[in-house]
C-alpha cells in the first residue's frame, strides 16, 4: 500500500486584505470582506473557483455577484478582472 503524503502549504502573502497560500500550480486565496483583489493580474487558465463567500466580480463592463461553490470562467484572453469581497472569501486559482 502507498502511504498517504501530507504537506504544509507555503505562505505567500498575509496582510490586512487576507492571506494566499501556494502548493503545486495553485494559489488558495482567503480575502476579508470589503476588499478587492485581481487588479491588473491574469489567471493562466482563465478560471477561479469561488469556494466559499459571496463576491462580486468584474470582467470589464460585466459586474456579476457570485456565491460560492462556483466556477467562474472569464471569457476574454487577458481576463483582466476585480473580485470585491461581499463577505469572508475563499478562491482557489492556477498561479501565474
């Protein structure tokens, strides 16, 4: 039988927003209500999975208020979006 295999994720950010942690091509991404995040970065794959919370996203002139569990694919190559906080959120999203 292989053994089960457990590891720590890495810290890669903590601050008053929230905090994000990596672990393979992933970035987890926990962001307190009330802040905004995704200005100016790009998703690889062009999807974000909203784990837990409310948000409302913005994709250039798109604004849509998403719950969590949701998928949430951007439809255009740069995917230049915002993600507002409505509530406590958690995101999981391929790292650049």
């Amino acid at each position: 039988l292989a053994k089960m295999k457990i590891a720590s994720m890495a810290l890669l950010q903590d601050n008053e927003k929230g905090s994000v942690f990596t672990f393979d091509n992933y970035k987890l991404v926990f962001r307190k209500k009330g802040t905004i995040s995704g200005e100016g970065t790009k998703i690889p794959d062009g999807k974000l999975v909203l784990l837990q919370g409310s948000a409302e996203i913005r994709e250039g002139e798109q604004i849509q208020t998403v719950e969590g569990p949701a998928v949430i694919v951007f439809s255009s190559e740069n995917n230049n979006h915002i993600i507002k906080a409505l509530t406590d959120i958690m995101f999981l999203e391929l790292r650049g």
